[in-house]
C-alpha cells in the first residue's frame, strides 16, 4: 500500500505476515534528521559504506545519528570485493565495537555494500537489526528490498548468503546525481525486468520515458523507484524464500549470472548482464516478434548491451550449472507468454538453447 505523507516523502510497506517494514522513497531523506534514529532500537551502530559513497554521504547520515554510538567502516569499491573476506571485515568491526544484539547495522551503499553489510547482519550473533539506505538505482529498485544477502564464490554468483529482512529502507534518489550514466542504466535493467514478468502496463510507461529516465529525471526516478519497489514487495510478500512465484524476479537473471562468472566480476556490471539476460531469456522463449522487438528497444533505450560478451556458449553452460535456481538437476528459466507475464519452467528447447548460447561464441 502507497501512501503520501506531508513531506512529499513516499511510503511503501513490506508486509510480511506479522513482520513489516516501511520503504521511504523522495529527495533529501539523507539530510533528514528524523528518518533513521527512530528505528534504531539499541544505543549503537555500525554505518557501513564504500571509498566512493562514504565521503560524500557518510556525515549527512552521522549527523542523524548523534543520541546514538554510530561507527563507521569503509569496505573496497567494486563487485570484486564482494566475499567473505570483506564480511570478516564488518564482522571484525562488530566485534571491535563489542556489538550486541541490538546493535543496528546500516548499509550505505549500492547493491554490494547492502549485501556484504545484510548478510554480516544476519550472521552476527545469528541476526542483528539491518537498515538500507541504498545509492545506486540499482540497489533502490531491487536489492535493498526483501532480504536477500549475500556474497560471491569463484564457481558461482551470490552461492553464500542468507535471508535477513531490514528494518527500514530509505531511498533519496538525489543519491542518483552523482551516480555516472553507465550505472544509472544498469539500474534500468532491473526497473525494467519488473515491467516485463508482472505489469504490461509499468513497462509501457516506461516506454514513454525512458529517455527522460536515463537523463535523471528526479520525478520519473521516484515514480520508477515506487513502481518497481511495489511490485517486488508485492510477489516478496507472497513468497519471501523463493519457493514458488518470488523465481519470477530471477528473469534474465540465469544468462547473467552466467556472464559475470565467464567475464570476471565487475567487467560488465549486474544490470549490464541481466539486460542481455533477459534478452536470450525471451529468445528462448516463445515469445511474438513484435512483443520481442519491444523488450529490445526498451534495453536499448536504456543505454544497455541487447547481446551477451564473446565468452563463449559453451562456457556459459558450465556456468549456469552451478546456478542457483537448478532444481532436480535441471535448469529453470524465468520465460515469457508475453510482456507482463512470465512463468517458471524447466521446459524448453535444447535445441533452441543452443541457438541462444550460441550468441556468444
């Protein structure tokens, strides 16, 4: 349920049986002195942000911090950096403070920064409170909001990790001004993924404007955020452990995944990988041309590749075979009908997953 408070801030809220937690979605919430202290229910807490976000947000976010013992830490920059070597390193930081289990953990950062500081939070004394407060467009349309955390292994993406819900996420696109244009796209790919597997009507929006979009339209970028934040709250709520419709979100996600292992994490950024992902995943589906030719332009509009690196198709199968979402030894492709309606299945061609893997050799 959307709401719209007296500020102009924007609520959405996570429903989760007996658990919620609000999203806070505008501009300037990180200079707001009353959106964080609110929900940190101990005395401390640990900030934890990266070399580049870190100096130019850490002590707006601090300032909002002072009736509590707020440390900080600064993690390396880059997907690269996303094991567990750099989870020992927030827990180190825990333990340094002699954290409790009330200690809140704030991730302030992109998508690497909210998985290393979720899943250090739901390892720490088996789970202490977590907040977001995701910067890129990426982490505020999709990994900031329902509880996946987690690192990377050399055979796989994201193979280590744990659900742990935050307490709260806030989300002030004006994060979004100092974001370069190659990962404002990268975002793109996720707003759009939503569009494509659940709602034929936020993905045609995002036809009308995804040029203003890419440009950093600060209205449209609320009304993005809000659109896709909606939609992954709803299917989270259905399911929070993907055991059944949550798969759904997983769309293009299977070829991606697959391209960052084959090229080396951080060669081509998340969003870059799922936008071709989801591109070979409508190949493989059976999907009409013309609904086909709309998914690609919309990528391409969204300043993203519509076709995987040279690694090789055969590389590329290695790879998904340590994929996740392999149920009963069997590959498991988010696929199209159509635009707005995707389903699950581990039915398809062999023949036509060639073709497809093929694109990459």
């Amino acid at each position: 349920m959307l709401d719209t408070l007296l500020t102009e801030t924007r609520k959405l809220t996570v429903e989760l049986g007996e658990r919620r937690y609000p999203v806070m979605v505008g501009q300037g919430l990180i200079q707001d002195s009353s959106s964080l202290a609110e929900h940190i229910r101990g005395a401390d807490c640990l900030v934890v942000s990266n070399e580049t976000v870190g100096p130019l947000y850490m002590a707006p976010v601090l300032a909002q911090l002072t009736s509590k013992r707020a440390v900080q830490i600064q993690i390396p920059d880059g997907e690269q950096y996303k094991t567990p070597d750099t989870v020992h390193k927030v827990i180190d930081a825990l333990v340094g403070m002699r954290a409790n289990r009330d200690t809140t953990v704030i991730a302030l950062g992109g998508g690497v920064v909210g998985d290393i500081a979720g899943f250090a939070a739901a390892s720490y004394m088996r789970g202490v409170p977590f907040i977001q407060i995701p910067t890129t467009l990426l982490a505020q349309v999709d990994s900031s909001v329902g509880g996946k955390t987690g690192v990377n292994h050399p055979a796989g993406k994201n193979l280590i990790g744990a659900f742990h819900q935050p307490n709260l996420v806030v989300i002030d696109v004006d994060t979004l001004a100092t974001l370069p244009a190659r990962e404002l796209s990268a975002g793109l790919a996720e707003v759009i993924k939503h569009g494509a597997i659940v709602d034929p009507a936020y993905f045609a929006w995002l036809e009308t404007h995804i040029a203003a979009l890419r440009n950093g339209d600060r209205s449209l970028l609320i009304e993005a955020v809000l659109g896709s934040c909606e939609i992954k709250s709803r299917i989270v709520a259905e399911d929070e452990r993907e055991m059944g419709r949550r798969a759904l979100l997983n769309f293009g996600h299977t070829f991606g995944h697959a391209i960052e292992n084959c090229l080396g994490y951080g060669e081509w950024l998340h969003g870059e990988a799922v936008a071709a992902g989801m591109l070979m995943a409508a190949k493989l589906s059976d999907l009409e041309s013309t609904q086909y030719a709309r998914l690609e332009a919309l990528v391409s509009g969204a300043g993203l590749p519509t076709a995987p690196p040279k690694v090789g198709g055969a590389r590329l199968r290695e790879a998904m075979d340590l994929d996740k979402k392999v149920a009963a030894k069997a590959l498991r492709f988010v696929q199209l009908h159509a635009i707005g309606d995707a389903y699950v299945s581990s039915e398809y061609s062999a023949d036509k997953l060639d073709r497809v893997l093929a694109l990459a050799d």
